[in-house]
C-alpha cells in the first residue's frame, strides 16, 4: 500500500492548512469572546 510520494505530500499539506485555519478561527473566537467581555462591562459601567 505505497501511496504516490506526492499524493502524501500533498494530503499533508492539506491538512496542515486545514489545522491551521481550525486554530486560526479558534484564536479569533477567543479574541472576539474577550473583547465582547470588555464591550459588555464597558456598557454596564457607562
């Protein structure tokens, strides 16, 4: 079962891109979650 040296290649990278935008989104959800935090107790403050 020896798969095509650039088929491999080329399904890693795919999924190195794919992790890469999973972590991406997940760094932008904690970033937007947190400045939603500050929104909010910037809000209930004023």
């Amino acid at each position: 079962m020896q798969g095509d040296p650039d088929e491999d290649a080329a399904a890693i990278e795919t999924a190195v891109v794919a992790l890469r935008r999973a972590h991406k989104q997940r760094a932008l959800a904690r970033l937007s979650k947190r400045r939603g935090e500050h929104m909010g107790r910037a809000s209930t403050t004023s």
